[in-house]
C-alpha cells in the first residue's frame, strides 16, 4: 500500500535568495550549474544547500524571515537518491561546541542549534541538506525547475528561443501558482 505523507518528499529543492534572486536562476539554468556558497556555513566550507521541505510547506519557508537572507520561488528540485550519490547528506544540527567533535570530512555539516530560555537559535524548520563542493553540474533530465507563475514560465521558455538555443528547451516546470501558492505574497 502507498501512504502519502505531506510533511515527507524524496525530493530535494535548492531556492534561490536575496534581491538578484531571479538573475541568479537564470545563470543556473544557462550554466546548468549551481555555485557553492560559504555563507552561514561555520568553517567557511564550499557547500550547496538544499531543503528538504516538500512543495507543499514551501510557501512557510519563502515565507519565513531569516537575518538577511529571503528565499525566493526560484529554485531546482532534485531526487534526492541523486544528491546522496552527489555527496549529499542531512546537516547536522547542534552546539556550536560540538562542532570541534565532528571528524574534519563531516564538519561542513554542522548547523548551530541552541535552546534556552534567554536565547535560541534553530533553524530546523530549513530540513537543510548540503553537498561539499565548489560547483555542482547537471543535466535537465536530473532537475525539475521551480517557478512563482506561469507568466515567469512562459517568459524564460520564450527567452530561450529568443537566444536562439540550438536545442529544444529542456527543462521541465513546476508552477507553485498551479498548486494553489498565492504568489503575490512572495514576489515584490
């Protein structure tokens, strides 16, 4: 029997942030390659991060505020039996003392995670999963691409042909308007 869960997926989804957000999808999809970032990352390692929240909770993450930092509705999502054979693991959230205890090779893991009654800190809600690596590459059949609108859709598609792409557009959408997100409250 197949159970359907919604706080599960075996997908994993990499938004993109911040005011270049769109532009910054854009070079992905151009480059079919995602950077590594260090930012929030303790130890300055080269990391891809990744959610592993399922697209139903996405309009909590893109809402939720964070420093500095706004996730947008742009994004890739990826198999996550994909990323675990890219490197990929669950990050491991903790003290920031035990950061010291973790073997070097799992240190790029570690998320501080504190509770107390004066101070906390969690971001467990991010369901955060990371690849150690400067650069990940990939083809459209491993990645689905993750957009607010239809509209935005349409827009890149045409922007393709426009550039005269010698391939047929690759890349398959997933439209979070078509699944019921209200999108006007996430795009300024």
């Amino acid at each position: 029997m197949l159970i359907v869960r919604d706080d599960l997926s075996d997908r994993l989804v990499h938004l993109t942030k911040g005011p270049q957000a769109f532009e910054n999808f854009v070079n992905i999809l151009n480059t079919r390659t995602i950077l590594g970032g260090t930012g929030y990352i303790k130890g300055n390692y080269r990391c891809v991060c990744f959610s592993e929240a399922p697209i139903s909770k996405l309009p909590q993450i893109l809402a939720m505020p964070h420093e500095t930092v706004k996730y947008r509705p742009y994004g890739f999502i990826f198999h996550k039996n994909w990323v675990f054979s890219a490197g990929g693991r669950p990050v491991i959230y903790q003290p920031d003392p035990d950061f010291a205890k973790l073997p070097e090779e799992k240190r790029h893991l570690h998320v501080r995670f504190w509770l107390s009654d004066k101070y906390s800190v969690d971001h467990t809600w991010e369901r955060e999963w990371r690849i150690k690596t400067d650069a990940l590459k990939f083809t459209p059949a491993e990645v689905t691409v993750l957009v607010p609108t239809r509209d935005i859709s349409d827009r890149i598609k045409q922007a393709w042909v426009l550039d005269d792409q010698e391939d047929a557009y690759p890349w398959h959408h997933v439209v979070l308007e078509d699944l019921g997100v209200q999108m006007s409250d996430y795009l300024d």
